[in-house]
C-alpha cells in the first residue's frame, strides 16, 4: 500500500517534468538553447501566486470546472497497473472505465471552452469534439485487445500478466496495438501532428483555444490537469506495451520505468520536430488508421484464438 | 518474430490504402517488401529451406531497394502526378477496411483449417490481396495502381510463403523475372502518350 | 537439342528484329517461317515426351495447339508484310513489334508445352506482358490509354491465376511433396487427396481468372475495346494465339478436377458460359464495326469451347478451338483491308476488288464470315452438333435431362440471333453500299489461304481421329 501511494505521488510530481523534456528535446535538436527541465515547476508557481480573473460572460461552470478536469484524471491515476513489484493494484478497472474517466475530463474541458463566450472558445471545444468522437472507439478497442491478450479484462492484472509472461505467439495483434495507441497518445494530449501546443494562432488551436479564457489558479490546475494525462498515457504506453522490468527490486524497477517514460518523451519530440501539422479536416485520415489497427489487432486475436 | 514481420507487412499496407502522397506510397511499399524479404529469409533459417533463403535475399534486392529507386525514378523522369488522393473518403474506408478484413478472416477460416500453418498468416494473406484490389481501386492516377500491382505480388509471395514453405526456386525465379519484365515494360508505357486520335 | 530447335525461331526474330534497314517488313516473315522447325520435330518424338526433366512435356493436346499456334503466327506476320500500306506507321514500328513477337513466342512455347503449373503461369505472364505493347505501336493517345489499361485488368487476372495456382500446390503439396506443380503428377494421384476442397477452391480462382482473360462474362468489355485501338494484326495474335494459351491452362486444369467432383465443375462453367454467350449475343447484335464484332464473336466461341469441353466433349471442343484459331485470325487479318475505306463502311465491304487477287480475297472473307457462324461444311458446324451431342450425353446419366433440352434450346436461341446478324452483315456486305476501290496485296493473300487450307486440313479424318485420341 505504501508503494502504491507513494508510485502515485511520484507520478503526480514528475508530470511537469516530462512534458518540459519533450520541449527540451524540441529544442536541442533544433539548435536553440534549451529551456530548464524545470520549467513546469516554475510555470506552476507563477499561476498560483497570479491574481485569479474571471470574464464576466462566465457562468458557475467556470468556478467548478477546473477542478473537475483536473479530478477524473487524478482518480485515473489510481487504476493504472503496477510499476514495482508488490504494489498493491485494483485489478477489475477494464477499458470503459478508464476511458469514461478521461472522456469526463474532455467534456468539462468543452464546457470550460464555450462557457466564456468567445468565438475562439467555441471553436476549440468543437474541434476537440470531433477528435475526442474519433479517439474514444479506437481507445476502447485498443485497451481490450491489449487486456484479452494479458489474459485478464482489468487493466491492473493485464499489465502484472505481460510482464510476467509475455504472448509470443499474439505478436502481430500486439504490434497493431501498440501503433494505435501510439496514435491515440499524440492525439489526446494534442501533440504535433493533430494539435500544436505552442501556438496562439486562431487556425491551428485546439486546447489553447479552450483555457485561453482563465488566468491564476483555474490555468494552474488546467495546466496540472494536461500533464496528468500525459504521464497517464505515458504510464500505460509503458506498462503495457513495454512490459519488462517489473521483476527487478524497487529502486531498479522505478529506474526502469522513468527511462521507458523518457524514451517515450524523446520518440514523441522526434515526431514532433519531423513533422507538420495536419490540417483539421486531415486529422480523421490518421484516427481512421489508428481504428482500423485496433480493430485488426482485435481480430486478429480472435483467429488465432478461437 | 515472424508474427511481428506479418504484422508489420499488414501494417503498412493498411498505411498506404490512407496515404495520399506518391513518394510517400513507394516508402511504405519499401517498408513493405524489406518486411517479406525478411521474414522469408527467417522462415528459411527455421526450417533449413534453401530456396526460402535465396528467394527472401532476391525479394530484398529486387523489391526493396531496385525496385522503389526505379519507381521513384520514374516518377521524376515523366512528372508523375504527386497528389493522389484517394477516391474513398477516409470516412467510409475507415468503415469498409474493417468490413473487408472481417469478411476475408470468415472466409479464410476454412482455408486455414485445411492448411497446417498458422491460421493467423493465412487469413493475414488472404486479406491482403483483397486491401491491395482496394489500394488500386481507389486512385484515378496510374502510378498508384502499379505500385498496387506490385503489392498484390508481394501478398501472393507471402500466401506462398505461409500456405506452402516456398514454391519451387524456378517458379519464384519466374515471378521474380516477370515482375522485373512488368518494370520494364511499365518504363515504355509511359513514354510517348501518342497524338490525339 | 530439341530446346534448342524450340527457342530458335525466338532467338532470331529477337536478333534480327535489331537490325535497322528499310526492307525489314519483308524480311522479318521469312525469318518467322522457322517456326515451322520445331513443329515438325515435335511431332517426329513419340508421345508423351519429357523435355527439360520433368517442366515440359510434349503431349498429343499440347502438340495440337501448338501446331495451330505456329500456323497462325506464320499466317499473322505474312499478313504484317503490308501493314503500312493500309495504316500509318513508321519502319521502326515493326522492329519493336517483332521483337516483342520473339518475346511472345518464347511465352507461349513455355505456357502451352508445360507440365509444371508454375512455369505455365510464368510463359503466360511472359504473353501477355509483351502483347502490351504492342498495342501501343499505334500511336495515338486512345491506345495509350487503352495499353494502360489492359496492363491492370491483366495483371490483376494473372494473379488471381497465381493465388489459384498456389492454393491448388498448397492443397496437393502433402501429398506429393515438390512434385505437386506437375499436371501429370497431379492427374494421376488426385483422388488421394486428403482435402479437395481447398484443391476445389484453388481451381475455382483459378478459372475466375482465366475466364477474366478470355474476355467471359463480368469483364467483357475490355477486349473489344483494346481490340479496336490497335492494329489489326495485334488482335490476330490475341484471337489466336493468346487465347489458346489460356486455354490449354483450362483444359489441363479441368481434366484434374473432372475426377474430383464433376457436378460443381460443371455447374460453375455451365453459369458463366450460359451468362456470357446470353451478353455477348446482344452486344454483337449491335455491333456496327468489324473488330469490335469479331472480338465479341471471339468471346462468345470461347464461352463454348469450355462448355464443351467440361460437358465431357473433349473432340468437339478441340474441333471448335482449332476451327476458331483458324477463322479468327484470318478474319481480323482481312478487316485491314475491309476497313481500308473507313471503319463503319460495313456496307459494300465484299465489293469492288479487281483481278484474281481480288476475287479469291472477296471469295475466302465471305466463306470465312460464314464459317464463324456454322454454316455446313466449316468444321465449327460439325464441332457444334458434337458438342451438344456431348452435353445430352452427359445429361442423360443425370437426372437433368429436360433442364438441359431446355438451356440447349435456348443457347441455339441465342447463337440465332448471332447466326442472323452474321448473314445480315454479309449480305450488306455483298449486295448493299456503294462500289469502292479496295486494293488487296499478295501477302495478306497468301497468309489467308495458307489458314484457309488449315481449316481444311482439318475436316481430313486423319486430322478428325487425331482429335478424337486426344482423350
């Protein structure tokens, strides 16, 4: 119980930290001087210590909102599977839970988005919609297919299961997996090729244009919020399709696991610096192959299986 | 790990039905034919076959360096059409991909029953050949549908590979030298579209 | 040595086809007329003889259709001699058409003499890609689209030949281990067969996509049309040659499943016959120029060489493959002349030739038109009443009788409304349009009459017992 609290205060500490490693890679590569890896940490101090202001359009929902993107994502953070030996794990959260909670996350997100009333708000809740529309299905099939092949429906047991004994013979299901989720990572957390994360621009904001509206305290939590899910990804990305070095004593075995959450971080900024961004109405192409490789893992699965 | 390289091969496959760039297309058809050579050279290892390993070295000469260079070549040399959209709204493929695939997985299941190979490389096979009429259904332009030509081969090579371990080494010879006639006939084809009539 | 006598003709048309003279349209026949070599020595060995171990094997069926294959390939560059008297065409032309020819026959000697299924796929894949291009000498932006394509719709063809050919191999391969590519191998263990299903479905494939080549039923229309975009020689070549090749692939195919489950064979052949004669009889109907009428004719005698031939029929079929490969060709060689004033000049195309070439030309087209059709003494009459004959002996083992009076009834039904445009056509021929100057030339002339006396050779009863021992 006590690796358990304490994997997930370390998950809730690092998340800043990835997501300026991923920029710190960014820029590295592009010859700038990189920024400091501590750069979330300060970003969070300064919101909090800012004068909260609300616009005046706002109703009620802009008050309460923050807190409640902010919380599914923590309670997410409960459910994931193990990344120490001996941590106690829930083991009958499956797919729809896990998904629900975060699509709870994107619908406050939304309202956040439309409540103040601007154009550029309701813009970005629209458009994370129609991506959030596409990711929901392929999230749910990905999770499941992953999950039959562990041998168990709950997310917790399945990622205990593959590291422990590892499907030799499912390989080309697990391969399909693992690049739709590949896919399903940069489009909910709004990475390059679906959504920039350091733009301002009108036409190429997605959830900017949603927080664009709050300031202080309600962006510091927003903020939170967006690197929470981030390392949630991370996590399962790495548990469960990278699924090696659990049986190791606990200092190696955290070790392991923060280099698998850095490699995914260095595979995305790479992505990232290579590639444009697409155009909205281009998004679908690539969420169609992100379906259509978790259904194919699905059956192809079920051949061999059944 | 010849699972992973039949996963892979289906993979990009399915890559190339969305892509809609030409140089993009003859990339995933290399990804696509360095994933066969391969995994025809590691069957041939596993089960000490010769001919596997010698037709796997020539598809990855052939199919994977020559052949995309030739294209590309080509492509240049007569100012193909760059831009191919597909014909199919991503919207409806993202439904009909799957349909496909559950349609050919129930049909090849008896097959696979009556081969001793694993059912998933058959039905992977079968599949494959009807994503590739797919592939060169939706495209107007010319150059698609010859790189679709070429993958159709490369599913025929695979079903060949998982149904039977290797055809004979003078029908893969055959096929390798009639591919390589296709090229070049392909390469006369385009010169000269002609007067009008 | 016999090989060696097989690739010869080949070889040269190859060589010589590089050599750049303004007498190359004459020269090149003679050098075609070596086919003739081979020919004679094949039918000099005693049957069946193994050439190349165990890959080809010169057989009564297979010396037969190469027999016809040669004649009418010696007929079709004799014709050639002349193509630039009626079209416009550049010298260089024919060097590219002959060395495409060369790369044709060394095709077709692989796909027509082979025991070995793969090889048979590898010398049709040969065929059909050098017949490409040779729709593109002419050169206008029709053909070239027309080239492109015929290139997909056979290629797709061809390989769905090739998934047939490798699941019928992955079906016999327990049991026969590497021998399973040989027809004879597989002829004589099929019933052994632990699973003939697959074997089955393998065939199926296979036949869709031979069937796809032919010109049958779903995909018909592509034929005409690259027929009416090239010259008229490449069409010869398709009718005649190309044809029989895949043919050959068919017979062999079908005399292995005939063993397995006849009534599914039969009843698979039987639809898509039924089917494609039912289209193609409406499509001649209104055909309003020579090639596209032809071609579609052509298709619907294919359609009934393999009716005849799954029907058990195996002679009349024969007897109709061999009639057909005869009259086709020379048919599409005289269009070169027929449409010399214009290509809907249907009307009056038999009139207005002068001197002795002109009558035997006049005289040779008109019994050829009638021929096509059935008419007495041309030997697709008698192959006809054979191959019917052979259809009510099958049936009447069965129970079926009255359902297949019933389709023979309507097939003949069918085959009249062909009968009567083909004699409406002649007789416009004939007797209607205005009097225009045609000029024939010997070559063309000589080409008809050496098919014309094939055709005759083979109402011979020599030629007829033959056939028949070709079981």
């Amino acid at each position: 119980m006590i690796l358990y609290l304490s994997t997930i205060i370390l998950l809730v500490v690092i998340s800043p930290l990835l997501l300026s490693f991923i920029t710190q890679i960014k820029m590295f590569i592009t010859f700038k001087k990189p920024i400091s890896i501590f750069q979330g940490y300060r970003n969070f101090s300064k919101l909090m210590s800012k004068e909260t202001i609300i616009s005046e359009e706002t109703s009620a929902v802009t008050r309460v909102a923050p807190f409640l993107i902010l919380s599914p994502l923590l309670t997410v953070l409960f459910l994931l599977p193990p990344i120490v030996k001996g941590a106690y794990y829930v083991s009958f959260v499956d797919a729809f839970t896990i998904t629900g909670l975060i699509s709870l996350s994107t619908f406050f997100l939304m309202l956040l988005g439309l409540d103040s009333a601007s154009s550029f708000g309701g813009m970005g809740s629209s458009r994370e919609a129609f991506i959030s529309a596409l990711v929901e299905p392929a999230m749910i099939l990905t999770v499941f297919s992953v999950s039959m092949m562990a041998g168990n429906l709950g997310i917790g047991q399945a990622g205990v299961n593959l590291a422990s004994s590892f499907p030799q013979k499912h390989m080309a299901s697990f391969l399909f997996s693992a690049i739709s989720f590949f896919i399903l990572l940069i489009a909910e957390n709004g990475r390059i090729p679906v959504d920039n994360p350091q733009t301002h621009l009108e036409v190429t904001m997605i959830h900017e244009a949603m927080i664009l509206d709050i300031t202080g305290v309600y962006l510091a939590i927003v903020e939170m919020a967006s690197s929470i899910k981030f390392i949630i990804f991370a996590s399962l990305f790495a548990s469960l399709f990278m699924p090696f070095g659990l049986q190791f004593s606990v200092p190696i075995a955290l070790m392991i696991f923060i280099a698998k959450l850095l490699i995914i971080c260095i595979a995305i900024a790479l992505l990232e610096v290579s590639t444009a961004k697409l155009r909205l109405f281009k998004v679908p192409n690539l969420l169609g192959i992100s379906i259509v490789f978790a259904f194919l893992s699905l059956i192809t699965f079920y051949v061999l299986g059944a | 790990m010849d699972n992973f390289l039949i996963g892979l091969f289906l993979a990009t496959l399915i890559i190339s039905i969305f892509t809609a760039r030409l140089y993009r297309l003859i990339f995933w058809y290399f990804v696509n034919s360095l994933m066969l050579g391969l995994l025809a050279v590691f069957i041939g290892i596993k089960v000490h076959d010769n001919a596997l390993i010698v037709s796997g070295a020539i598809t990855l000469v052939l199919k994977a360096l020559i052949i995309p260079y030739v294209l590309k070549y080509l492509s240049k040399k007569f100012h193909l059409q760059r831009q191919i959209t597909p014909n199919i709204k991503v919207h409806y493929s993202v439904i009909l991909i799957p349909a496909i695939l559950v349609f050919t997985f129930f049909i090849a299941e008896p097959i696979s029953h009556m081969l001793q190979a694993n059912p998933n490389d058959i039905s992977i096979s079968i599949s494959s050949l009807f994503l590739t009429l797919i592939l060169m259904m939706e495209h107007n332009h010319v150059a698609p549908k010859i790189i679709g030509f070429l993958t159709l081969d490369n599913a025929l090579f695979l079903l060949g590979i998982t149904a039977t371990n290797g055809m004979p080494m003078l029908v893969e010879l055959g096929v390798f030298f009639d591919i390589l006639m296709a090229i070049v006939i392909i390469n006369l084809l385009f010169k000269d579209t002609g007067v009008k009539a | 040595m016999i090989i060696f006598f097989l690739l010869l003709p080949a070889i040269l048309m190859f060589i010589v086809s590089f050599v750049k003279t303004d007498k190359i349209a004459n020269l090149l026949p003679f050098v075609s007329f070596t086919i003739i070599i081979p020919n004679i020595m094949l039918f000099k060995l005693p049957y069946p003889y193994h050439l190349m171990g165990n890959y080809l094997i010169v057989d009564k069926l297979g010396d037969y259709v190469f027999l016809v294959s040669s004649v009418v390939s010696i007929g079709v560059s004799l014709a050639l001699m002349t193509l630039h008297k009626h079209v416009n065409i550049k010298k260089r032309a024919y060097n590219r058409f002959y060395r495409f020819f060369a790369l044709f026959w060394l095709g077709l000697i692989l796909s027509t003499l082979s025991n070995n299924m793969g090889i048979y796929w590898v010398g049709l894949e040969f065929a059909t890609l050098s017949t490409v291009y040779m729709i593109k000498i002419n050169y206008t932006s029709t053909a070239h689209k027309e080239a492109w394509n015929y290139m997909i719709v056979d290629t797709i063809a061809i390989s769905i030949i090739l998934f047939g050919i490798i699941l019928i191999y992955a079906s016999a391969k327990p049991l026969l281990g590497d021998n399973a590519m040989n027809f004879n191998a597989l002829l004589a263990h099929i019933k052994e067969i632990k699973m003939p299903f697959l074997f089955e479905i393998g065939f199926a494939i296979t036949t869709v996509g031979m069937f796809i080549k032919l010109g049958m039923f779903p995909m018909n229309l592509w034929l005409a049309d690259i027929e009416r975009a090239s010259f008229y020689p490449v069409p010869a070549l398709f009718s005649g040659i190309l044809e029989s090749a895949v043919m050959i692939g068919f017979f062999r195919f079908s005399k292995i499943v005939m063993q397995i489950d006849f009534t599914q064979l039969f009843g698979f052949v039987f639809i898509y016959s039924f089917l494609t004669i039912f289209i193609v009889a409406f499509l001649i109907y209104r055909a309003k120029d020579f090639i596209r009428l032809f071609s579609f004719s052509g298709i619907e005698h294919m359609a009934l060489i393999a009716l005849f031939w799954v029907s058990g029929g195996t002679f009349a079929a024969l007897l109709h493959f061999g009639a057909h490969a005869f009259l086709k060709p020379s048919l599409f060689l005289s269009t070169g002349v027929l449409e010399s004033k214009g290509k809907y000049h249907m009307a009056g195309a038999l009139r207005g030739y002068k001197g002795i070439k002109g009558k035997i030309f006049w005289f040779i087209v008109g019994l050829f038109l009638l021929a096509i059709v059935s008419v007495p003494p041309s030997p697709m009459f008698f192959s006809e009443i054979y191959g019917f004959g052979a259809m009510i002996n099958m049936a009447k083992h069965t129970h079926h009788m009255l359902a297949m009076i019933a389709a023979i009834a309507f097939l003949l039904i069918l085959l009249s409304i062909i009968f009567y445009r083909f004699t409406a056509i002649y007789q416009s021929m004939k007797y209607g349009g205005t009097q225009e100057e045609k000029k024939v030339y010997s070559s063309e002339i000589i080409a008809l009459i050496i098919l014309a006396v094939s055709l005759a050779l083979l109402l011979l009863p020599q030629s007829m017992e033959y056939l028949r021992s070709i079981s």
